[in-house]
C-alpha cells in the first residue's frame, strides 16, 4: 500500500447533521465543539447539527463549521484507528484544517482565523459583488482564454478552482460571469452551471480581503509543518511559517489548484486518500482524476470503524 493523505472539503460541502455522531460518542469531539462555542460566542454545534440549512450555508457560518467538523473528523481517524497521514491537504477552507491537523497552527487560532477569513470574504463580496459558475469539459487553457476575453468594460473574471476531471470553476463579476459563459459554451464547454454563492471568491476581487488577513495572519503563532502539506496556490509544499503566511493571503483571491495539488501526491506515492469532516465532494473529484486511488468519506465514528477495516485488509491482502 502507498501512503495515505487526510484531505479536507471546502464551502459547499455542509450540511445540517454535521458533525453530530463525533460529538455524542467522543468526549473530546464534544470539548472541541465547546471550545469553538465559547470562541465565536454562539452555539455553532446547535448549527451544525439542526441548522437551518440557509444559516448554515452563510459564509461566515459554513467555513467555521466546515474547519471544527474536519479537525474533529481527522482526530477521530487518528485516536481510533491509529491511521495517521503522510500529508493532508484542504480545499479553500479546509486547508486551515489541514495545517492544523499538520501542527503549523492550533485549533483556537483556527477558529479565529476561518471565523475573520469569513467574514472579510462576506465583506469584500458585499462592496465587490459577483458570482460563480461550474465549467465542464473545457481545458484549463481554453477556459483561461476564455476568462482573459470576458474581461471588457472594467468586468472581471478569473479561474478559481482547478477541481479535476474537466471541471473549472470561473468567478468574477456579474456581467463578466454572463459574457465567460456564453464563451464557454461557444469554446465547446459541455455545460456551463451557475453556482449558489454570495460572491465572487478566489477572485481579484477578493484582494481586499486577502490584503486585510494577511495582517491577521502575520499577529498568528504558526511553526512549521511536522508533516507535508500541499499548498492550493503552488501545488507543492508548504516549507516554512512564511510559505504559509504567503499562501493562505494569496488563496483568498487566487485559484485553487486542486487537481494540480493532487497530482503532486500521486506522483509522490499517495494512492489512498481519506476525506474528513463532511461530504464525499472531494473522494468524488479523485475518482475523476485518478480511479486507481482509494478514496474514503470519514463522516461518523462508523465510517473510522469502516476505513479502518478497508485499509487493514487491503494491507493483509499484500503480504
């Protein structure tokens, strides 16, 4: 067997019920529940597991959510099954998780800085507002060009995720985001999907809200990471607190390159990716991008149980 990965869903992937089988059977999913309570100054557990789903969805609410619910999820994996992994890697929000599962920050300062990185996306979507869509079936040249043509009369568009498997995610002004569509869809795009999202994230429009965390970030303790782990922005690691500094302001505004990030794993010997906290977004896009590698959705105490006992067999299996 290769080497394992954590890897951890971005905005999009919450949902009511998140969280909620951690935190009845583990006393130490239940702490950091409290914990993170006690920091934002409201219930986020009750959140979490009843919603309602619209209050859940906001952004300064879901990444929050989303950043507690994986480190819980990956503690879990690590306590019960003993699987520890050779690299983690998050989605957008979720590599807050993933550098806290790494040791370059701890989870207090987590909570803060998703809880502010939120709520100056918010911001910065409500002074500069735009949109999302979902582009299948283009290359990532084609759709670059495609962003570059859409760009007139002060309008903006740019590429925010490279998901994988022919998906492209293009953010940017509203008028912009009309104009990239229908050159999407003339370039051959096989669909062509408007996303449900407050603002025009990863984007240049964005930078504001970058420019303030990184001043944030900079009043943050963070080491370096005691295990790998791959950077959206560059697709290769993180090797110091300012590699990290310099990442986390730049994804704010900048693309996401998740396909291009897994990728480097793959060609450094991960074939087993375990996905922590909510959803199967992210198993989903490695089947796209790679069907040899094993995936796992680690959601409950039973889908630990689960993985733990699927890698223990695949491993007898090689003996």
């Amino acid at each position: 067997m290769g080497k394992i990965a954590f890897v951890f869903p971005g905005q999009g992937s919450q949902k009511p019920g998140m969280g909620q089988a951690f935190y009845q059977s583990s006393p130490q999913a239940k702490a950091l529940f409290d914990q993170a309570n006690d920091l934002l100054g409201y219930d986020l557990s009750d959140l979490c597991f009843n919603g309602p789903e619209d209050t859940l969805r906001r952004t300064e609410n879901a990444q929050p959510a989303l950043y507690v619910v994986a480190v819980i999820a990956a503690n879990e994996i690590r306590a019960v099954s003993h699987i520890e992994p050779d690299a983690v890697a998050g989605h957008s929000v979720g590599e807050y998780a993933a550098l806290t599962v790494a040791g370059v920050l701890d989870f207090s300062a987590g909570v803060r800085l998703v809880r502010k990185r939120a709520e100056l996306m918010r911001d910065a979507a409500l002074s500069s507002p735009g949109t999302m869509y979902a582009v299948l079936g283009l290359d990532l040249a084609i759709v670059k060009d495609v962003c570059r043509d859409a760009q007139v009369d002060g309008g903006v568009a740019a590429v925010a995720n490279v998901n994988g498997g022919g998906q492209i995610v293009i953010s940017g002004s509203a008028d912009a985001m009309e104009r990239a569509s229908d050159l999407a869809k003339a370039a051959g795009a096989r669909k062509v999907l408007p996303l449900s999202v407050s603002g025009p994230f990863h984007s240049p429009l964005m930078v504001t809200a970058g420019d303030a965390l990184f001043h944030v970030l900079a009043d943050t303790s963070l080491t370096k990471p005691h295990i790998p782990v791959v950077s959206n922005v560059t697709a290769d690691y993180f090797n110091s607190p300012a590699d990290v500094l310099a990442g986390l302001t730049r994804q704010v505004s900048g693309s996401v390159l998740w396909e291009q990030s897994m990728q480097k794993l793959i060609a450094d010997g991960f074939d087993t990716f375990i996905e922590a906290g909510c959803g199967e977004v992210l198993c989903g896009l490695m089947r796209r991008i790679n069907k040899g590698c094993r995936t796992f959705s680690v959601q409950s105490p039973d889908d630990v149980l689960k993985t733990m006992e699927s890698l223990n067999s695949v491993a007898e299996q090689e003996v």
